[in-house]
C-alpha cells in the first residue's frame, strides 16, 4: 500500500477528509521549505504537494510563477527537491507528490526512479503529460512503488475522463475551473460537476484545486470531493512574508485557519 493510499485509509477511519497544500521547492529557499513542510503537517495537511521550478509552467497563475522565478534563481533544481524530501524524512512520514513538469524529471535521466524512490517520494505528478504517451513513464514509477496522479479538467470527455482514471493511482487531481491556477472570489459549479462525472469511472479519491482560497471555500469543496488542494494562497503568503522570521509560523497560521470548516464526521471515498 502506498503512502497516499494508507493516508486516505487512515482519513476514511477517521470520517475526515484531506487538505493538501502546495508549496515550491526552494521559495524562498530549501531550509525554509524543509521547515515549511514540517509546520504544513502540524497544522492539519494531510499530503504535501511539492513544486519543482520550472522556466515555462504553463498551467500555473502568476503567484507560482513567480515562486517558480524565485527558486531557479536559487538554481533549485529537481535534484535538489529529492535531497529536499530525504531531509525531511528524518523527521516526517507526511505523504509528498512532486507536482512538476515532465522536462525536469526527464533530465535527471536513468537516475530518476532510484532518485525518487530512495528520496521516499510518494506520487508524481507531471502536468503536461498526456496519459496517452505516459506507458514508459508511468510504468517503471509505479513498480518503485509510487503513485501517478493525472489532472482531469471539465472540457475531459467522458471518454478522455475514463481514461485517466485508468492511468491515475493515488488519486485522481479534478481542475475545478479550465485555465491557470489562482486564487479566485468563489468555487466554479464545473467543480462539482465535474467531481460527479469522475465517479463512475474510478474508486480513487478525487482532490480539487485550482482557484481555492478560503475556508468557505475548502468546505464547499469538501461537500463533493475527497480532498482539496489549496496553493496560490498559500505561496502568496510565503512571497508576502519574504525575509520574515516568522514566516513559517505565520503559513502554519494560515493553513490552521484554511482548514478551520473542515467536517470532523463525513463520508470519504476510498479505493481501500
């Protein structure tokens, strides 16, 4: 059983569902990051996703462009978010999916699956690639025994939909709105629907992102779905707070504050 797999067992016992927060590696930097991860778990996140800087991150808003802008001048690199994961290992278990574009992991070239596996990383996601080109790659991933998340967005066809679920293990990432990430004044209604025509074709749970940014918000979401994804507002405070002592504490306070409407009995789905 994968770590995301136990996590979202664990949460179905418990009758909760999960808040994930996003994060760039490397914004403002890697020891503030390994902290940040570390207080994200404290304050009620039940999986990491974890950026990996990109030049051209195309299904990304402005916010965490400009994260991606600051940790490549760090020179962050997609190693260096593996050495990243292996230092918090020493002090979390806390399930980490490396949200990323496939270039970076591709230059990492026959060291990629050891480099994830030995890291512990616990599920992949590559933005750009199109599940009917990803055999070679999702293949050898998952027999190091990490998941593969794909996106599925409201434009999906019923037909692309079924197909993505397929390739999706972990759980499936529903784009509650067509376009870029961002924080948004309210939930899209595609959201929702879009939560109800991926349940026929997986028992996987389903994440929302994209556009989130409140409490109100994150419980709308959690009425539908089995998890939500929460990242534009969180990096803006980061970039907010830059060069802030207090910086982790205050996105500890942040987070503590975005799950505040969180159900403590409700029903969750499980592949489990």
């Amino acid at each position: 059983m994968s770590g995301i797999e136990a996590k979202f067992k664990e949460l179905a016992g418990e009758g909760r569902k999960a808040f994930i927060p996003y994060i760039t590696a490397g914004d403002p930097d890697l020891e503030t990051t390994a902290r940040l991860i570390i207080e994200l778990e404290r304050s009620g996140s039940d999986i990491i996703e974890l950026g990996v800087p990109f030049s051209d991150p195309m299904a990304d808003g402005p916010v965490i462009q400009r994260a991606s802008e600051r940790a490549l001048k760090n020179n962050v690199s997609a190693r260096d978010c593996l050495d990243l994961v292996r230092q918090v290992r020493k002090q979390s278990e806390i399930p980490i999916v490396l949200f990323t574009y496939l270039n970076p992991l591709l230059a990492m070239g026959q060291d990629l699956i050891e480099g994830l596996r030995s890291a512990g990383i616990d599920g992949v996601l590559a933005t750009d690639l199109a599940q009917e080109e990803s055999a070679g790659f999702v293949e050898p991933i998952r027999e190091a025994g990490i998941d593969t998340v794909f996106l599925v967005a409201p434009t999906s066809t019923d037909e692309r939909l079924k197909l993505i679920c397929e390739a999706s293990t972990g759980f499936v990432y529903a784009v509650s709105r067509a376009g870029v990430t961002g924080v948004r004044e309210s939930v899209s209604d595609a959201a929702a629907r879009l939560v109800r025509r991926v349940r026929p074709f997986t028992d996987l749970p389903i994440a929302v992102g994209f556009g989130i940014s409140t409490p109100e918000q994150a419980a709308e979401v959690w009425q539908q779905a089995d998890a939500v994804v929460i990242g534009s507002r969180i990096v803006a405070e980061i970039e907010k707070l830059a060069g802030d002592p207090s910086l982790v504490e205050q996105v500890g306070a942040l987070v503590r504050w975005l799950v505040s409407k969180r159900e403590s009995r409700t029903e969750i789905r499980t592949s489990c």
